[in-house]
C-alpha cells in the first residue's frame, strides 16, 4: 500500500481525543487513556468497495485499508475468514429463531482470535524496525506471539503466569521463543513488562504496539457481516478480559455502516465475564462509570486480567449503546462448553464457555429477544483448556478386547 490510510494516533478516552504520531506509543500522556489508531475513511470510501474485499483472498487482510499498517502487512496471510456456522441445534436448545456461531477457535496458526491482533502487531513492528517482539499474556496471545514470530523470523520474549494450562504453555515454548514464566498473576506480568521496556526496546505486541494490535480484532466484525451475506446481526455476544475485542468488534460494525457496506440495523454487544473475575461485567451491572479491580479467581485464565485495559472503554460503550454485561460461574461455564460441543460439534475453551453461558443468560432474562438475530463469537479452542473438564464429563467405557467385554454394556 503506498496510499497511507492512516492518519495517526488518538486517545481513545472520553473527551480527550489528543493526538500523537504513528510511534510505539500506547499511552495517552494526559490522561493515561488507551490510544487508537485515526483513519481518512474519506480515502477509504473512495478506494475500497465491497467488490474490491470479495475480490481478494480469504484471509483478514482482505479489509488492509481499515488495519493500521503504512506499508503491506508481511505476516499472517492465513489468518481469518474462519468458519461462520448457522447453529440450528443450539438454537433449538435456546429457544432462539436465529443463531449463529463465528469459530475462532479454528483460526490459524494457533487456534483463537488473538491470530489477528498479532498479525497486525507483528507487521507494524517490522514496519517500525524491532527485531524483536514479546507480550504479557493469559495463554492465547503467547501462543500466537510465539508462532508467527517464529515463522516472521524475529525473535520474542513471552511472559506468562507460571500456573497456565499446561497446552498453553507447551503451545509457546514449542516454537523457540523465550518463554518466562512469573510468579504472579496476569497484571503483575503486564506491569513487570512495561518495566521491562524501559530498558529495552523491542515491540511488545500489547504494550507499547497496543494501539495497533488492537485493531486487528475487528476484522471478526468485518467478516461476520460479509458471511451474513452483508448484512448486520442484531446482537453479538462476545466474553471480555481487557475490553478490547468487544469495543473493536463494534467499532467494525460502525466502520461499515458508515462507509456504507452495511445497513445499519441497531446492533447491540454485549460483554461477559467469568464470576471469579468480572471487574467489566459488575460496573455495568452496578452501573459505575468505572471499575474496580479484583484478583482472579476462576477456571477461566485466559480472561483472568483483574486490572483490565479497556475496561473503561467497555462500560462507556456498553451503557452508551443501553446494552448489558454478564457474568458466569465455573460450573455454569463448563455446562456450556458441554453443551456447545453436543449441540454443534465445537469444542471451545473456557472462554468460549463464558459467551454461551453469558449469552443464555441475556436470552433468558428477555434482554436479547428470542427472535432477532444472534452472533456468538467463540474465540478460543478446548484442545487447550482440558484441566476444568477432568472428572467433569463421562469418561470412556474400559473393556476388555473381547466380544463379551462390550456386549455387558451394549446389547
Ligand atoms: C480466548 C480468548 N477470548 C477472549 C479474550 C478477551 O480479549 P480482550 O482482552 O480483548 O477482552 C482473550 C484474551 O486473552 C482470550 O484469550
Ligand atoms: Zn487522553
């Protein structure tokens, strides 16, 4: 792309909207808010067509005009276009008319959404020259970091908490990277990150290239509506640890209809935690302006974060918009991963536990109509989250290699 769509950086606070430029800079120096990315959607809507996105690969650069990068992005070309499935046996079981699922479970290469984000970090920080890149993450994000560093050729420094599943840790450590586990929880790592950056400088994928990963998580809501057939749900449920996705995925949604690829069709988000640590979910159902942060405490590590980045932003947008949050407790979380994997074939981790549980919720309390269309957008894959599920699913039949054996039991 030699035409730059991309103006610069703003805070993406309240009132502030302060402006800087397209620097690793992730923190407004005001008033410590979360910086954007600004985009000429004036050059956009002159350059991109729905014609021009049908025409290109199936992948998430397929919308590169409303991603941030100033050159073309040179990571991730398999990342995306995951599958978007009408989920009638679940709808059933809901008592809802129109249901659908997007799986980023299946995303490539490592298995949940978190691909996107760090295809778009890891381009810009190429862009900006790092050599070498890292994160602060719950499992997900080190697993993506790890891998598509490895096949961009930089080299990376993850830091996690030690007590991760084990999948999520052999799923970072396989790929060469310099793996550090800490002793503390998710924001103890992300704050001996920001330490760390002080003295040296490489791209950390949600630190100081924040403002840029971010965005990579609306190319979910771009692609829900163009598998809609270009059309918008009604209600897309999505589960929260920093904020980020559910503030991205609706952003794409406006982006669209303001550029026109979309009629507008009042589309509402809704946001859900795990119990155990729900600082985004209890502000909006308490209706604070701000939350309060907690120490996790749940089955759920990958949205563990009791310090959340974009949470302000997220209950801005939820009470704005007149939406609502939820929350679930452990056992209502495995309950759903049971019943989306028997219902539809999907095996999701916990966190997609936590969107259809929190999802059943809005649906029973009447605050997602029965009969308007419903997207839930499962992030992540059960492969790697099978700690919870030991002794909690019915296990094998044990039999001997003999007719006998099996017709005790079956006949
Ligand atoms: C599987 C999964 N889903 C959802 C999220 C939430 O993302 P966000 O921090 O953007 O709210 C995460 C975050 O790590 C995750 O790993
Ligand atoms: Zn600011």
């Amino acid at each position: 792309m030699s035409v730059r769509y991309t103006i610069n950086l703003s805070c993406a606070s309240k009132d502030c909207n302060r402006e800087f430029e397209k620097k690793d800079l992730y923190v407004c120096d005001y008033c410590f808010g979360p910086l954007e990315a600004k985009y000429d959607y004036e050059k956009i809507k002159d350059d991109l067509s729905i014609d021009k996105i049908v025409s290109r690969e199936k992948n998430m650069w397929r919308y590169k005009e409303l991603l941030p990068l100033d050159g073309p992005p040179t990571v991730g070309f398999d990342v995306g276009y995951t599958p978007f499935i009408k989920a009638k046996n679940l709808a059933k079981e809901l008592g809802v008319k129109e249901l659908y699922i997007k799986n980023d479970g299946v995303n490539h290469p490592s298995l949940s959404f978190k691909d996107r984000v760090v295809s778009v970090a890891l381009s810009k920080a190429k862009e900006l020259g790092f050599k070498t890149v890292g994160c602060a993450s719950t499992g997900n994000l080190a697993n993506s970091v790890s891998a598509q560093a490895a096949a961009a050729g930089l080299e990376s420094f993850i830091f996690i908490p030690s007590n991760l599943e084990e999948s999520k840790i052999i799923g970072t450590s396989i790929y060469g990277s310099n793996v550090i586990a800490v002793n503390g929880n998710y924001d103890e790592v992300n704050r001996l990150c920001t330490e760390i950056l002080g003295n040296h400088n490489w791209g950390f994928v949600n630190i100081n290239l924040r403002a840029y990963y971010s965005e990579g998580s609306k190319t979910v809501g771009y692609e829900i509506i163009e598998q809609l057939g270009w059309k918008a749900p009604k209600h897309i449920v999505v589960c929260m640890a920093s904020g980020s996705l559910l503030t991205k995925i609706y952003k794409s949604v406006k982006e669209f209809e303001n550029l026109g690829f979309v009629e507008a069709n009042g589309t509402k988000i809704y946001g859900v935690q795990a119990e155990g640590c729900s600082p985004i979910s209890t502000a909006v159902k308490n209706n604070w302006e701000t939350f309060k942060p907690v120490k996790p405490n749940t089955i759920v590590k990958s949205l563990a974060i009791g310090n959340p980045a974009d949470g302000i932003n997220a209950i801005n947008l939820l009470t704005s918009i007149d939406s609502y949050a939820e929350d679930a407790t452990d056992d209502e979380i495995i309950e759903a991963m049971v019943l989306l994997a028997e219902t539809e074939g999907i095996f999701t981790e916990t966190a997609g536990g936590v969107t259809l549980a929190g999802a059943k919720k809005l649906i029973e309390s009447g605050r997602i109509p029965n009969d308007e269309s419903i997207v839930l957008v499962i992030t992540g894959n059960g492969l790697k989250t099978q700690e919870p599920l030991v002794n909690k699913i019915s296990k094998p039949f044990i039999i001997e290699p003999r007719m006998e054996s099996f017709n005790k039991i079956f006949n």
